[in-house]
C-alpha cells in the first residue's frame, strides 16, 4: 500500500515522541521535557527530548530522529545491505529513575528502508529493575506478551529469547536485567503481517510503553530505600554504561558512524557507581537479583 | 642475551608492582593496597592490589599480570601476529584521586613474546587533570621527555605523539587529558636499543611513576573545592569510563578475550556522572581545560 510511505512513517514516529513524552510528564509529576533539535549534514536530523531531576525520572530521554543519505562502506559492512541511499526512523527511551524499587526501562521502534526497495522494522523493550520482584517481572513480560499476540503468537517467544540474548553482558556473564522483547530487521515475510501491520505493531507497542512503565512505577514510587539501597542502584547503572557502551550494537554504531553522540549517549544515567569486586550478601535482596539475571528463565511461568 | 628471559622480565615487572604500591602508600598516607591474586585456566595469573577511600586516591589499581597459553584466533586476528604461544606480563596503573584538583593519572609497561622468537615492549603514562595547569602539564611532560631522552631522543617526540592520537576520544572530538607517552611493538630495532636497554627504559618509568604523580599530588592536595568542581570531576571521570569502555584497546581486547573482569575494569571510577549537553561557561577553568583537550599541543614549549 503506496499511502504508508516513508514520510507517513516517519510522522507515525514523530506523533509517538510525543504521545510517549506527554504521558511521561504525568507521571513524573513534577519536570517536563526539554527539546534538543539538531540536523544532520548529510540529511534529515530529529528532536532528543530530555527530562531531567524530576518526581520519579532522575535522568531520562525519548529520542525521534528520521535521517537518510548515502549508504557508506561501514553500513555495507556492519549492516551486510545493498542500496545506495537509505532511510532509517524511530524513536528511542531510556529512564533512569531516582527510587532504586523502580526500574531502568528501555524501548526502541524503528524502520529503515534502502533505495533498492528493500525495507524492516527493528525494536525492543525491555526493563532492568534495580530488584527484581518475580510478580512485576511477570507482569512487564505479560503485557508484552499480550501486545505481541495480538499480531503473531510466534512473536512473543521469538522476541523474548531474542532479548535475552541481546540484552547480555558476556564480560559480567549477566543479563542487563529481565529482558523483555527485541527484534531487527523484521520484513514481511518474517512477520507474515502487511506493512501497515507491521507499523501498528511498533506503534502499539510504543503506546504501551507509559502504561506498562507506569504500573513498575506506581508500584515503587512510595517505596523507602537506604543509602545501601542507593549505592547498589548506582552500581547496576555501573553494569547498565558497561552494556550500552561496551555491548549494545546501536550505541556502537552511532559512535563509530559519527551520530550525535550527546543524542545516543542520552541513555546514560546521571551517575553510576564501581567498586572492585563488589559481592553482595549470601541470601540478600542484592544477591538474589544477581541470580535471575540468566538467559532463558521464563517470567510468566510455563 | 639469554639471562633476560620471559621469568626475568616477570620478575621485574613483579618487583616493579610492589616498588610503586609502596611509594603510592606513603604519598596517600591513609589506605593501603588489598591483594588480590588470580591465575588464569589456560595459563599464568597476577596480582591486582586495590587502594580505596584513601587520604588521596579514592579508588586505584595497580595491577601485575604475567600469562602464557596458545595464540588464539581473536589474538591473530587482532595483533596480526605469527606464533602458536605467547607469554605476555606487564604492569599496569590507574588512580582516581578525590580532590578535583589532583589529575587522575595511568601507566602501562608491557612485554610480550612469542615463541616464533618475536618479541616486543608497549606502554605508556597519561595524565587527565580535570583542570589543566599548564605550568603543571609542563612538568609531567618534561619529567617523561628527561627519561625517553637517557634511551633514545626519538621517543619523547615520537612517543608524545602517539599518546595524542591513542588517548583520544573521537565522539567527544577530544583529548582523554594532557596525554604524555604512548609506544606498543617496540623491538630492537624500533628502538635501536638493546632488549636489556628498552627492558630498562620501561623499569624506570615505572620507577619514576610515583615521582611524576607525587609532583601532581603535592600541587593539588591542600587546593580547596567546591560541590561544582565535584560535579566537573564527576563529568570527566565520565569521559574517562567513555574512552575506556568504547576506545582503549586494551580493555576491548581483554573484554573480548575472555580476560579477567575485575582486574580490566579497575580502571573505573568510584562513580561518574553524566549530564546531557553539559557546556561551561564561557572563560570558566572548565571551558580552559576543554579548549586544551586537543591533539599537538606542546606543553614543554617550541
């Protein structure tokens, strides 16, 4: 269908940025976003929008960008695609808040289509709680399932999985938190979905993003926590800047392709922690969370 | 010469571990360095000693290392090397200091063979004020160039050099700090020196280590600081997690190469922050140090 054009995408993404930043603003109560806008010299450009110091949200950012040019040598060979001219859009979250009984959360949509015709999705949430509680784990993952199923029963398993294997520090030999679901370069044919579909997908799920963070935030937010509890909150960001600088596959490409690093590295927290060697107590709240950080555990029973 | 020989220069580099642990505990006068030793499946092991929450430092690592085993793929493919077994020791340093005035400072020597009869020397110290004292830049950089020019007068100029374009973050466009001397691969005949000569040449950095850091220590320690100037160190040790995590290679390739975690990530601050687009005021000892993070600046004069 010619009407669901790489423009009209690009506006689909662009309204979700906002959608996403208003619902924020509710809850967290207290700070709104501030816009950065910035173009691209070599095409196209977008608006990272920041919140900072607010009610719940210490540091986070809902990033939109719809960019093209040329296909230079190192996409050929990072992405393995034909073409000449590309053009990528999506939207982007990271949250970092303040109570550490609230979750670090990510979410990313994107699409991306090559003048050779050729065209996908990618996308991901996923949530890394600084404790995890197995009933809010099981909750995150359901509604992810429910969304999934909606548009191919296939989708949830495939994406879970794929998660855990993404979202993986091989250094730490621990999962960045829970998981969630991930998946790139998803065309028709993998999706047996229309674009259209495809689309709806990315942006319903997108949609459910501040309900799905709201209910691991209310069920924090009134939560007291200690100075330890705070220290090891900056410890687990410590993991978190290891993963997104030293692992994850979109933050290392934008460095290397020279993207707006201020824009990519927006997903870092306002501090972060590291002591050597640091080994929680035997049978703590800390320790436990250390051992359902592991690929494959099923969040929603079997 | 036969009596230089790998247990030799392990040995050295041993001895070397404990001269400067020693130095660095009288220059803290407060904390002393924990052990802690670790031996690797596939051959060797080291000892990293931790200092914490000292009267200087904060947090720092001096780390000796000596391990052997098969050349793998990964090692191949990185260092384009020939050999099936390589036996490589070194000694290696980073020190967060707590007074923002007081630069945070790293050294590495290094040597490495293989068993085709190949052998080389590497290292390497750095300094990272998080304000740049020129008058202070000068005397680290003329205190290296007074050691590299007893061995060769090519180094200091060649090896400065290096450091620049080695420390170096090309996302932030910047400097890591005021660099100082970087050289890998260093034979014989590189060096015009015997291996005995570039063996010494490397000792005696290490040996002059605490003497160039005490220097820097005895400028800052007694200056006074505001929570701003916190805030600033926090930022730059941000920058530091940046180019260890995203561009030293010698962290990736110990990440990579199934290395020792712990013992790698020493390198990491106590905590770091991150704040986004943060820019100094105009004229601010911030925006001087900023505008000084650039490649080819002479800072021992013309």
């Amino acid at each position: 269908m010619n009407h669901l054009n790489k423009e009209a995408i690009a506006e689909g993404m662009n309204s979700l940025q906002k959608y996403i930043c208003d619902r924020l603003e509710q809850i967290d109560g207290v700070s709104l976003f501030n816009n950065d806008e910035w173009s691209r010299a070599e095409g196209g450009g977008g608006v990272t929008k920041i919140i900072q110091n607010g009610g719940v949200i210490e540091k986070g950012g809902v990033a939109f960008s719809a960019v093209h040019g040329p296909v230079t040598e190192m996409m050929q060979k990072q992405m393995n695609i034909g073409g000449t001219e590309f053009f990528a859009t999506g939207v982007s979250i990271v949250l970092h808040p303040h109570n550490p009984h609230i979750p670090i959360i990510h979410m990313n949509v994107r699409y991306f289509e090559l003048n050779d015709g050729t065209f996908w999705f990618g996308g991901g949430i996923d949530l890394t709680p600084h404790f995890i509680v197995e009933s809010q784990a099981k909750l995150f993952h359901e509604g992810l399932k429910a969304i999934c199923d909606k548009y191919n029963v296939n989708f949830y398993p495939k994406f879970k999985n794929w998660a855990d294997d993404y979202f993986f520090i091989p250094h730490r030999n621990e999962t960045r938190g829970i998981g969630g679901i991930f998946f790139d370069h998803l065309t028709i044919e993998d999706a047996n979905l229309s674009k259209e579909e495809i689309f709806n997908f990315c942006i319903e799920l997108g949609q459910n993003f501040p309900i799905l963070y709201n209910q691991q935030v209310e069920l924090g937010k009134n939560l007291p926590f200690t100075e330890n509890e705070i220290q090891w909150r900056n410890l687990r960001r410590g993991r978190y800047v290891e993963f997104n600088l030293v692992n994850d596959r979109g933050t290392k490409f934008g460095l290397v392709s020279n993207g707006r690093t201020e824009s990519i590295l927006m997903s870092l927290p306002a501090n972060a922690s590291w002591e050597y060697n640091f080994q929680p107590e035997e049978n703590s709240k800390e320790k436990q969370t250390l051992n359902l950080l592991k690929k494959g555990h099923s969040w929603i029973g079997n």
